[in-house]
C-alpha cells in the first residue's frame, strides 16, 4: 500500500503528464501536418529541432529550458511582466519540460499516419468541390487518427518517465515538482528506502505499461472504426 505522500506523488505526475500532453497536442499535430504535407526552405533545420530532445542529453534540454524560461531569459521575462510569476519550481514547469521531452515522439507518429493517408482520395475530394477545411476535416484527420492517439499515449506514458530535463529545469520539490521518477531517486539517496522505491517503481511501471497497451488497444480500434465521411 502506498503512503499519503507517496500518493500525493503519482497524482502529482498524472496531473503533469495529463496537462503536458493536453497542451502539447494541437501542436505536435500541427507540426505533424507541416512536415507531411508542406515542403518550404528550412523543413529539415525545422525536424532536426523538432527530434533535437531525443539524441541531446536530458540535463542539457532542462539547462536549455531553465535558461529560456528564467526571469531574465527571453521567455521567463515576457510570463514575469505578463503574470508577476514564473515556472520555475513549479509543477507547471515540470508539465512543460515533459511536453518537450515527449514532443518528438508524438510528432513522429503523427506524421507516419498522416503521410500513409492516401492523396489521392484528397486530391478526388478537392475535384469534386470540397474546400481545403473539409478535406482535412472528412478525410485526412479520420484516417490518421490512429497516430494521432498513438502519439498522445506514448507521449503521455514519455512524460511519466521524464526525470534529467525536469530536475535540471525546475528542481526536485517534494509536492510540487517532485514526480515518480524524481521521487524515486530522492528514495534511492535515503537508507532503508528499499520498499518505498519497489512501490513507487511498480506504480511507475504499471503506468507506463498501461499506456502502452492503452495505445495499442485504443489505435486498433479507430484503425476499425475510420470512415470517409
């Protein structure tokens, strides 16, 4: 059985990851569909920086993040003039450093299912007098659907494990930053913590694997249910 606090600790990282993904979405999606279907100058400059998260070390994003988002850097200033307040060890930093680490992974799927939609059934959708807006709101976004949740469960299961950028950017604060992995490590620090870190490890795994089959299950069935209007 968990404690209170250790409770505390995955509601924390449900309530990070949940509001990561939510944010991140419609941008992921967006950025999906420019690099599927849009050719312009800088398209590769554009999804090198995209994936940049996956191959940089995790600790350098949070230092790239802290530096950005500091309230002399360019975009802590403008939250500091605009609000009075920062994200800086806040749990609404935490949420951005996990939507940037998982970014890349939903952009990725994304853009594999929008590229498998057939242009041709948009281009005969254009012939027969459909706008732009409805062509991709009837054709491509049905039957890229499935990466579309593919994307936001495997980001969402990637925000649950953030650990490097997080702890570098916002700190390690025991009921505002202080997620699963984070706790997990601060546990590993404390002798005798050996059944605090199996519960929180176990909690941790059950939620990863959980949004993995989650995905699974969820992509199989859009797969099933997709028709053109």
């Amino acid at each position: 059985m968990l404690s209170p606090a250790e409770w505390g600790v995955v509601a924390l990282s449900l309530k990070v990851g949940g509001v990561a993904i939510s944010c991140s979405l419609p941008i992921a999606f967006a950025l999906a569909y420019l690099l599927a279907r849009q050719n312009f100058a800088g398209k590769v400059v554009l999804d090198g920086l995209i994936h940049l998260p996956l191959v940089l070390p995790p600790v350098v994003t949070g230092w790239l993040l802290l530096l950005a988002f500091a309230p002399d850097g360019p975009i802590g200033g403008m939250l500091m003039r605009a609000t009075g307040g920062t994200v800086l060890f806040r749990w609404t930093g935490a949420a951005i450093s996990a939507a940037v680490m998982a970014l890349p992974l939903m952009v990725r799927a994304m853009r594999l299912s929008i590229e498998a939609v057939d242009r041709r059934l948009e281009s005969a959708a254009r012939t027969l007098g459909a706008g732009r807006w409805r062509v991709f709101r009837t054709i491509t976004l049905p039957l890229s659907l499935p990466g579309l949740i593919a994307g936001g469960v495997l980001g969402f299961a990637r925000a649950l494990g953030e650990f490097g950028a997080t702890i570098t950017f916002v700190s390690n604060v025991p009921g505002e930053t202080q997620t699963l992995p984070l706790a997990i490590y601060s546990k590993l620090q404390v002798p005798g913590s050996d059944a605090a870190v199996f519960r929180l490890a176990c909690v941790s795994v059950l939620l990863s694997l959980g949004a993995l089959i989650a995905s699974e299950i969820l992509t199989r069935r859009a797969g099933r249910g997709i028709h053109v209007l």
